[in-house]
C-alpha cells in the first residue's frame, strides 16, 4: 500500500502574477522622490518668503513697480493727471452712492406695495 501522501494529487502549480513587483517599484519610487522634492522646495521658499531678505526682496519689487507705475499714469506731465483721475474717482463715487439710494428707496416701495395684498397668516406667493 502507498501512503496517503502519495495518494493525495499535487496542487497545480500557481500561475505567474500579471504585476511585477519590481516593475512597479522601479516607477514608483522616483515619484516618491519627485514629491518629497518639492515638498522640500516649497518648504525652502515659503521660509525665504517669510526671511527678513525675501521681505527686502518683496519691498525693493514693490517701489520699483511703484516707479515704473506712476511714471505711466503720470505720462511726464506731472501729478495733473493723477489729481485729474482722483477726482474722477470721488465723482464715481458720488453717483454710486445716489444710485445705491435710489434702489433702496425703490425696494422699499415695492415692499410696501406688496404689503397690503398679502392676507394675515397667509405666505407671500400664494393668493387666492
């Protein structure tokens, strides 16, 4: 008689996975590296940013466009034009505040208008 091990059929063999662990390994692990990079680099700029130089950096940025502006609003001629456009301004302004009243006087009578029409205990929208 055989024994029992001999009489039991082998498993079949298992089949080769589709996915090659190292394949994988070796595209990932360069985006790992890529992310830490930049997280390391905005790390780097953000501290730059907030350092006393990247502060004279942003400043000297700031008055040198400051120049480069107002020598093109100015056009050479002086600061006319820029107290030309400053009264433009206010006189906006002016009209924008007369219309925000003209509406809210409007709103207000379109609110007392509707108000008799709707009957006590009753919701706006539904009459009859």
């Amino acid at each position: 008689m055989l024994p029992l091990a001999a009489q039991v059929p082998a498993p079949p063999p298992l089949p080769e996975s589709p996915v090659d662990a190292n394949r994988i390994a070796s595209q990932v692990v360069p985006l790992i590296g890529a992310a830490v990079a930049l997280m390391i680099g905005v790390i780097a700029f953000k501290a730059l940013v907030e350092s006393p130089i990247g502060q004279a950096i942003a400043e000297r940025i700031r008055t040198h466009a400051g120049r480069v502006g107002r020598s093109s609003i100015d056009g050479g001629g002086g600061g006319e034009r820029v107290v030309g456009l400053e009264q433009d301004v206010a006189q906006l302004r002016r009209e924008v505040a007369e219309l925000a009243e003209r509406l809210d006087f409007a709103e207000r009578m379109l609110a007392d208008r509707r108000q008799p029409q709707l009957r006590a205990g009753e919701p706006s929208g539904h009459h009859g």
